[in-house]
C-alpha cells in the first residue's frame, strides 16, 4: 500500500503548500469533550445530518432553530415519552422539513441515545470509549441501533461531534483506491470496509495523525 507521505506531498502540492493544507484540516478530535457532550446535542447533531442527506445544508443551517423548538431541544427524556400525536403533529409543523421517515427518525434514535446513556453513564461515553481503530464497527452499531445513521450521515455525525474518523465521500475513496486499497465502488462492502479501516490504521501507525485528518488529507490530494 502507498505510503501516506507520498499522499500528504500530492495533497500540499495541489493546495499550494504544506501550511495551507494545514488551515484545512478539521480539529483534533477531542475524546473528553465528546464523553461530557450532553445527550440533547448528540442528538441534535444525528439529526442535522439525517436531515441535510440528499438536501441542500444552508436550508437545514437557516431552518435550525426551528428544529430546535419543534422537538424541545431534543430533550431525550421528553421525547422518549412524547406521544403517537406529538410525532404527528411534527409532519404537518412548516418550522422543520415535512419529512416524515425522517421525523419519526429522531423518535428511534432518542430511544437509542436513552438506551446508552443507562449501558454505559451517558452516550457521549459509549461513543468516546469505543476502540480507536474500529470506526467501522462503531457505524455497524449506529446503523443497526439507530435510525438513518449509516453510511456518509453516520461518519458526519461523529465528525461533528469531535469522534475520530473517516468520511468516506468520493474524494477519499479515490485516494484509498489510487493508495491500492481494492475497492469496487461508491458503496464499500463489509470486505472493503474492513480493508479500509486497515488502512488507515496502518496510515495512523506511520503518522501518528488522527483518522480526521489523515482522511481530510486523502480527500485533498485527489479530485474524483
């Protein structure tokens, strides 16, 4: 597999110099922050991105205080309790968008988040205390526990919420295919998942950056 310098020089050189590649890299992740996260904002965040998939972001960024309102500022213990007719309400409510999989959605993963909170002290632990090199047995929970959280929302809700990891978006898999990671195409298989993660994990072995970064990095030295 290539070595992730000669990906970092490729990346520096497009974007005009090891410095600007710097400006454009995501924070470190910060583990402790994300263990003290209250559940409300995790939960607020998975339904940021559940809602901005397949729409346009600057509509879910002006519309966002109106998500607050209309779902209590994701209080989880509120809406773990909240009512058939509540969730009804909600599809007909112009604050948020009228989208109702995705309304019932924040439903599901309330319970998810209160479910976590009693296993383990709080969400934001379960998700701090995961293993490190094993994002992709982190999203096969968030996919089967959750709801609308697998695939490129998963990764973006724990990017935002200062988790380390990959987004796996057209760029960086052309990268990792161009590094020699063999993957077929835009939906990686469990297989290539796997091989993935390897990469990465072996890239971190050799940098000692962060996923994050590693990931913005393979996402900036190529144009998919």
């Amino acid at each position: 597999m290539q070595s992730f310098q000669v990906i970092m020089e490729r990346a520096a050189e497009r974007k005009r110099g090891a410095e600007a590649l710097r400006k454009l890299l995501p924070p470190v992740p910060d583990g402790n922050a994300l263990r003290a996260m209250p559940d409300d904002r995790l939960l607020a965040e998975m339904t940021k991105y559940i809602f901005s998939a397949g729409f346009v972001w600057k509509v879910i960024e002006a519309k966002w205080p109106g998500f607050e309102a209309a779902f209590d500022n994701f209080d989880v213990a509120y809406l773990n309790f909240a009512p058939d007719e509540y969730w009804h309400q909600l599809t007909s409510d112009t604050r948020i968008i009228r989208n109702g999989a995705k309304i019932m959605s924040v439903r599901t993963n309330a319970h998810f988040i209160r479910e976590l909170a009693e296993q383990h002290g709080s969400a934001g632990a379960f998700l701090a205390d995961w293993p490190a090199g094993d994002q992709i047995g982190l999203l096969d929970v968030l996919s089967k526990r959750g709801s609308r959280l697998g695939g490129l929302a998963g990764q973006y809700f724990l990017r935002s919420v200062g988790r380390d990891g990959f987004i796996l978006n057209s760029d960086v898999l052309a990268c990792l295919r161009t590094a020699g990671v063999p993957i077929s195409g835009a939906n990686p298989s469990k297989k290539e998942l796997r091989l993935i993660q390897e990469a990465f994990n072996s890239w971190v072995a050799e940098t000692g950056l962060p996923i994050a970064h590693l990931s913005r990095i393979c996402g900036l030295s190529i144009d998919a």
